[in-house]
C-alpha cells in the first residue's frame, strides 16, 4: 500500500511538472 502510495505521489509530481509531454505517452499506457 505505501509504495503504491509512493508510485501515485510520483506520478502526480510528474504530471503538474511534464503535463503535456509527461500525460499523453504514460497515462495513456497506464490506463490501457
């Protein structure tokens, strides 16, 4: 559960960092 929570943390850092490069190529990967 913590390093889900770890792995969630890092993704919404890199997300407000690197929003449109970061989003379309691994969000879109991790949703599918």
């Amino acid at each position: 559960y913590n390093s889900f929570c770890d792995f969630i943390e890092f993704k919404h850092d890199n997300i407000i960092m690197n929003t449109s490069q970061f989003t379309q190529s691994s969000w879109a990967r991790h949703v599918q």
